[in-house]
C-alpha cells in the first residue's frame, strides 16, 4: 500500500475505527449496509483502510414501534455479511419504563454480539439524567460494553441567517455527565462533543476534562459533526490540548474519531461519499499534524 508521508507523518495505512455508524431508515430515505460497505470495501484515498464501524439501527432509534428486541435483531442479521461491522444495540428505555428485559432476552440469545448501547434522548423524549436509564447503564456494566449517548448544544446558537437554534433540553453534556457519576465504571461516550462547533462542543470537553480530574466517572467524546462546517478543525485541536494536560496527565485516548455515516455529507446529503469520508479523515490528521507537529503521529494513531 502506498502511503504519503509530509514531513515525516504518516497521512496513510492507519487503520481506522469509526465509532458511531448507522444503517436503516432515517426520514424518508432508507440506508441499507452497502451506503456504509462502501468505506470498508476498499482503502480511503490516502491509503487508510476502516477495519471496524461500530453500527447501530436508524430505524429502531426513530420508529417509535419497533421495540429493542426486533429492532436490533434486524440489525444484527443485516449487518452480518460485512464482518467490519460491529452492532450497538438501540436502547428505548421509555418503551420499557427502565427494563431492559429485552435487551436481556437479545443477549442471551446472540452472546458476544454487540458492543455497546446507543441512547438517543432527543428522540424518546426523556432527558439524559432521569433514572430511566440507570437499570440500562447497569446492564451495560454488566455486559462490559460502553454506552453512547447522542449529546447537544449546552447553548443558543446563533446562525449566519438570524435565526437561532434552540439548546438542547434533553441530551446536553451536563445532563449525561450526571447520569456518568451515578455509574461512575462506566464508559460513557458523548457524541458529537456536545454539539458542532464553538462554546458547545467546549462546553462538553470541559466537563470530560471535569470527570478525569476528579476521577467520579468514565466519559469519552466522539468527534462526529464537530467542526463539520469547515476543513478546519479548531474544536479538535483545542479538545487535545486540554486532554494533553489534565490532573492525571495524557487522556487524549478519550476523544474516539466517529463520523456518524451515512448521515449528512456521508450519504444524506447526496454527492461522493466516498471522497467526503476521505476528506474528514484528511483534514483531521492535517489539522493534527499543523498544531502539534512534534507528536502528530502518536496523535493520529
């Protein structure tokens, strides 16, 4: 495999795992696994190759009928020709009223299947913090998988045009950090960093950085949409900054690269995915490679 080297960085053959991938129905469009094969079916244009997508159900996240059980046994079967692709299961604890008895049923049946949980407040309508996922978060703790956590805007967001975007009342950063201290061996991962860009997606690696100073918990970020907007890559840059000098040293291991594919420039928005996923990926490690050109390499990997 070729791979380009600038200034000594490696910018290809690293092996990619995307921490936060969907397939199924999402609006009106439907997402089957060849909208995400074609990531893994051969390398990215600067010669990376994405060994691992972690996959979970748009459809059982969106359909408010399917329960948990159904719905990522769906997933589990669809997903099965590609063994690049690892299941999250779906978590709806307000179809349950906190049991995950299903859940319980579905990992009896397909042991050591799935790695994770995937919870969605904004879209079951509960707030991140409220004891209806305690029972699931210890669930999780007993399989020894983490559980994601779609995460949004702590603020008021402002856009070119006037209008404004409301913050989040269900699935902000401090929310989920509340729920992390309550199973504080947990691994719990913000998606998204809190929002896409500025104060938001700071506001969510504050409160990370928070939870290692004090030890009281166990998050993570992924970096999907954040700084989606531009090449450029300042929110992930300054979050490795502050990782790089917490109370317990280097936690940069705590922010996970996710893309959230087929979503958004991956799929929903139409054009060449393919390169799309490519140019994330490159402006990534560029921006790593300008801001700390001294460990780029250690960074990247």
């Amino acid at each position: 495999m070729n791979v380009v080297s600038v200034n000594s960085v490696s910018f290809g053959g690293n092996r990619i795992i995307d921490s936060h991938v969907h397939i199924g129905k999402w609006g009106n469009k439907e997402y089957p696994v060849s909208s995400i094969g074609v990531f893994t079916n051969r390398p990215l244009e600067n010669g990376d190759t994405v060994e691992k997508m972690f996959v979970s159900s748009l459809e059982c996240i969106n359909d408010k009928g399917i329960n948990e059980y159904a719905g990522n046994k769906q997933l589990l079967s669809e997903i099965s020709i590609d063994p690049k692709l690892m299941p999250v299961a779906v978590a709806k604890p307000n179809m349950t009223n906190g049991n995950p008895e299903l859940l319980e049923k579905l990992f009896r049946e397909f042991p050591n299947k799935f790695i994770g949980l995937k919870f969605h407040p904004e879209n079951i309508g509960i707030p991140a913090n409220n004891s209806v996922y305690d029972n699931y978060v210890s669930f999780a703790r007993k399989y020894s998988i983490p559980c994601l956590f779609h995460s949004a805007s702590t603020y008021d967001v402002t856009y070119q045009d006037g209008s404004v975007g409301k913050h989040s009342e269900l699935s902000r950063p401090e929310q989920i950090y509340e729920l992390a201290r309550r199973h504080k061996d947990t691994p719990i991962i913000m998606a998204h960093m809190g929002g896409n860009s500025g104060k938001n997606a700071q506001e969510a690696v504050d409160i990370l950085v928070d939870s290692i100073n004090k030890g009281n918990s166990t998050m993570y970020v992924d970096i999907s949409w954040v700084n989606a907007d531009t090449s450029a890559k300042p929110d992930i840059v300054l979050a490795i900054k502050k990782l790089q000098n917490t109370d317990k040293g280097d936690m940069t291991h705590r922010i996970l690269f996710g893309s959230d594919a087929p979503l958004g420039c991956f799929g929903e928005y139409g054009g060449d995915t393919f390169k799309a996923y490519s140019n994330v990926v490159q402006d990534v490690k560029t921006a790593i490679k300008e801001a700390f050109p001294d460990s780029a390499d250690e960074l990247i990997d």
